[in-house]
C-alpha cells in the first residue's frame, strides 16, 4: 500500500468528476486524490483537458458530474483561498498594462478577507520576501509587460506564493522559458516540496523532464491524462520551521 | 471680457460640472479600457439619447430617462457578450444601432424637441442647471467611493479576472458594479461633453497615461490630471474664443495624446 495514504490528508479529491463544454465531452469519470507534500505532474497532449480539469480544481469551472473537495471540502463551500497558490497557464495579459510587478504580486493578497482592508506593512513585507525567493526584488517596480517571460513567469510565482499556500497549482509554468530558466524553476519547486511544507499539481509538456524528477510511470491514467506523482519524505512530516532555508 | 465670462454664473457652474466629471470619467475609463471595453462608452451614450428623446416625449426629466435607458443598454451589452464569448464588439455593434434606431423614431415622433436634444448630442455645458449639477455631483461622489474602497479588488479584475475568481472575490458582483457605474458617468457626462463625445472623456486621459505610466496608481492619477487640463483648459479657451466647449475639450486632449507620443521617451512616470 502506498505509504502517504496513511499519514497525510486529501488536499485534492476528485471523484467520477466529469466535464463538457457546450458540445464536447472533454472527460467522463476522472478519480484522483492529492495528498499533502506530494508533488503530482499532470500530462497529456493538446486538448487533453490538462487546463480544464486545473480549472475545476479552483473552481473557476463547475463539474457537469462527479465532485472536487478541496482540503476536504467541497469547492462549492470551500472559502479558505488563502491557502491555495493558482498559477494560470500562460498568463496572456495585455502587455501594456499599467503595473509594476510590486503591484501584480500584491494583487496576490486581495481575498475576500482583505476586502474592505489596505495591506498591512507586514504584507508588503511578505510580497517583498516573495519577490527576493524568485530572485526578482530588483525589478520590483519595472512594468510588468517589459519583463523577459521568464521573469513574468516568476512574478506569477512570486504572487502565488504570497500567502504561503498549502497547495500550489500550476499550469505549464515553464512555457516559452529558455532552458536555463527552466532548470533554476526547477530545482526552486523540487527544494520548495522538499524542504517547504508545500504540495504541488503541475501540468507539464516536458515529459523528459516529469520522467527524470517524477519517474516514468504514470500512478494513475485517466484517458488521455496521465498523473505522476513523488511523495516528499526528504524532510519527517512533523519539522515545522523551514523558511530559513530560503532557496539559493 | 475673460473676467466677465470666467465669473458669470453659467461658466463656473460649467468649470464645476466640468471639473466633476473630468475625475469620473477617466477613474472608470480605466477599467473600461484595460478590459477592452472602450467603444462601451460610445455605445451606451447612444442609447442614453434614446432614453433622452423619449423623457422629451413623455415629460420625464431627460438625465433620469437616459439613465433608466444606459442601465438597460449596459445590461444589454453584458447579456449580449456573455452570448458571443469571443465577439464583445458585436454586443455593442448591436447595442449600438438599437440605440440609434429608437433614438431617430422618437426624434420622428416628437419634432418639436430636435434641438433640446441636439443639446445632449453635441452637449451643452453652459445650460447646465443645479439639477444636472447635483445629479453629476451625486455620481462623482458614487464613483470616486466606490473606487476608494474597492482599488485593490478592481485591478485585480481588471488584471485577471480568474485570479480574482480563485481568490474568492465576488467577481460578477464586481462586473455588475463596474456596469452600473458605466451608466451612471455616461448619463451624467452627456449633457457636459454631449453623446458624440463621451467616450472621449473616458477614453483619451487614459490612452495618455497608458503611454507614460510605469504603474496602475500613476496611471490613474495621470489620466485624471490630464482630463482635468483638458476640462479646464478647453472650457476657459471656448469661453474666451467662443468656441465649442465639448469639442474644445476633446480636441484638447487629441493634442496632448499627440504631444505626448511625440515626447514620451523623456516623461515616464
Ligand atoms: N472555453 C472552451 N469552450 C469550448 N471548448 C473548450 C474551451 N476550452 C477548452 N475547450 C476544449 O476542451 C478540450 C480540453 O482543453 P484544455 O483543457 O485547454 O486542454 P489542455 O490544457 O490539455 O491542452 C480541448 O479540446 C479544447 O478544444
Ligand atoms: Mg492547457
């Protein structure tokens, strides 16, 4: 039997969780479950439904059968989004828009429960720290359009790492990355799984790449979705204060 | 002469109206622009001369008729974008020419109003009354509070709206604010600048500051300060050259766009 079945909690449950769009069927009946401090890679051609299904995770999209849970939760009731990091495939924003990426990865910390609140100076701080974790505090107030897609891309890391999520999604993050880049986003995700209590779903195109860090056999398949997926044991569950260790 | 005209009564309670709606426009042009609803503007002005017509017709205060019908248009537009995901222009195209087609049939059905309505077409900043002041204070006040209170969750939207979405905000709620006010700002403006120009007022401060603005706050600041030039600038030179004030304003600000891409190399804020 699987060892994390035993000590880790459900992040993500998906059960008989079907989905179409207005006139096609994108998949019947997905069953998976995400554990806490696994790191699960999600592949499968164009069109598979990779994005659909992250989107159903967040809730943007509504199952037409079959339910998610978040934490336990059902994603209709679920409210604690603080806790979940969402970074949307290819962010194709308008590159002319008016913000700095201090301003971007701010927008991070606007909840529902930081409505009617300014940000504290000790939430500048955080989104400061997050901005020095992706290496990007020099660019803090440069627009956000003028930046590298590498470095756009880590200003989306940066803001959904903001509130310290519990669980961070990401969707083909390493799009249109030179190598390089990709391999220093890399090894920041595989020390943040190791060392940070943090759990992962990434949808990912590079199958060498999953192959090499995940293993080269799927856990599970769900017609053209294939999961793979590694349990962090690297650090005992319990150890608690691990921020120091930020990533160099 | 200038003396004369800058303290009769008619010009400061233009310059009041004026000042007014050139902070609103522009605050709430923003989000418009940025999610790519600048002809909403235009479009919604259309219908508001409907609204404005028929409140001729049947004896209703033009302003409050013109709302009732920009609330409708707007809603319209939104009804329409969510049916053509992938096609906003053509809820607006449609809107549009509905708003032209009633305006013209009330305009057959009642010809003795032609030119109280040509007032609201080309504006008519000098016939404001306390009335159309209030009624442009009252939605100055609605803008410029709803914009202090919710600045974060409104970038945010703008931005992108599925991390809103994740983020729990009440993004529809939000959506339907942002249409609301539309409404409000359009059925306010069109007696100042008139229906033609409009969308002018919401549009251009922003194309400006979108030139030289680094962030979204400057960005905002800017496109006020600069609809404020205009508003003031083109109100004093159409009073002291007799000029039309609403055109004046807007070929204003057509000039300062023009400078301003020719200079901006040097004046990135
Ligand atoms: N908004 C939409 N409306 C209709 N069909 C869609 C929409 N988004 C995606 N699809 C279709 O659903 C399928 C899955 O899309 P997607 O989840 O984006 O795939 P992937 O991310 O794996 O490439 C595709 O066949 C796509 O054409
Ligand atoms: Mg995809």
């Amino acid at each position: 039997m699987n060892e994390w079945n035993e000590c880790h909690n459900e992040i993500i449950s998906l059960e008989h969780v079907a989905y179409r769009y207005d006139n096609q069927n994108v998949f019947e009946d997905v069953n998976f479950k995400v554990y806490e401090r696994d790191f699960v890679g999600l592949i499968g051609s164009n069109g598979a439904g990779k994005t659909t299904l992250l989107k159903l995770m967040v809730g943007l999209l509504k199952p037409t059968s079959g339910e998610v849970r978040l934490f336990g939760t059902p994603v209709r009731q679920f409210k604690d989004w603080e806790r979940i990091g969402y970074v949307p495939q290819k962010n194709s924003f308008n590159p002319l828009f008016p913000a700095t990426v201090m301003e971007v990865v701010q927008s991070g910390m606007y909840n529902r429960r930081k409505m009617f609140r300014r940000l504290t100076h000790e939430d500048k701080e955080k989104c400061l720290d997050a901005l020095k974790v992706m290496k990007i505090e020099n660019l803090a107030d440069k627009r956000i359009g003028q930046l590298s897609g590498g470095q756009q891309q880590r200003a989306f890391l940066a803001r959904a790492m903001v509130n310290k999520p519990e669980l961070l999604i990401l969707d083909e993050p390493t799009v249109g990355i030179d190598i390089e880049t990709q391999k220093d986003f890399f090894k920041l995700l595989q020390h943040l799984h190791a060392h940070h209590e943090m759990t992962f779903i990434m949808v990912s195109h590079d199958l060498e790449l999953v192959n090499s860090w995940l293993g080269s056999e799927p856990v599970q398949c769900c017609g053209k979705l294939n999961f793979y997926r590694k349990h962090s044991h690297d650090q005992p569950c319990i150890e608690q204060d691990l921020t120091h260790s930020v990533m160099s | 002469m200038l003396i004369d005209i800058l303290t009769s009564q008619f010009f400061q309670r233009a310059l009041l109206g004026g000042v007014l709606i050139g902070v609103t426009a522009p605050m709430l042009g923003i989000f418009l622009v940025l999610r790519r609803l600048s002809m909403i503007g235009d479009t919604l002005a259309h219908v508001t001369i409907a609204g404005v017509a028929l409140g001729f017709l049947i004896g209703v205060y033009p302003i409050w008729a013109g709302l009732v019908f920009a609330l409708i248009g707007s809603f319209a537009v939104e009804k329409l974008r969510k049916a053509y995901k992938t096609y906003a222009e053509l809820s607006i195209a449609v809107i549009m020419s509905g708003g032209v087609a009633l305006a013209s049939l009330f305009f057959t059905l009642g010809r003795n109003f032609n030119a109280n309505v040509n007032n609201y077409f080309f504006g008519s900043i000098y016939t404001l009354n306390m009335l159309d002041l209030a009624i442009v204070g009252m939605v100055t006040l609605i803008v410029i509070g709803f914009m202090m209170v919710f600045f974060k969750e409104m970038f945010l939207l703008s931005f992108d709206e599925d991390t809103a979405a994740v983020n729990g905000l009440p993004v529809r709620w939000f959506n339907l604010a942002l249409t609301v006010l539309t409404a409000l700002v359009i059925s306010a403006a069109i007696k100042i600048v008139g229906a033609l120009l409009v969308s002018a007022l919401l549009t251009i401060p922003v194309a400006i500051s979108l030139l030289i603005a680094r962030s979204f706050k400057k960005a905002i600041i800017v496109s006020v300060l600069v609809s404020e030039l205009a508003v003031i600038g083109g109100l004093i030179a159409a009073g002291v050259w007799n000029l039309a004030p609403g055109a004046t304003i807007v070929l204003l600000l057509i000039a300062i766009l023009i400078i301003t891409m020719l200079v901006r190399k040097g004046i990135k804020v």
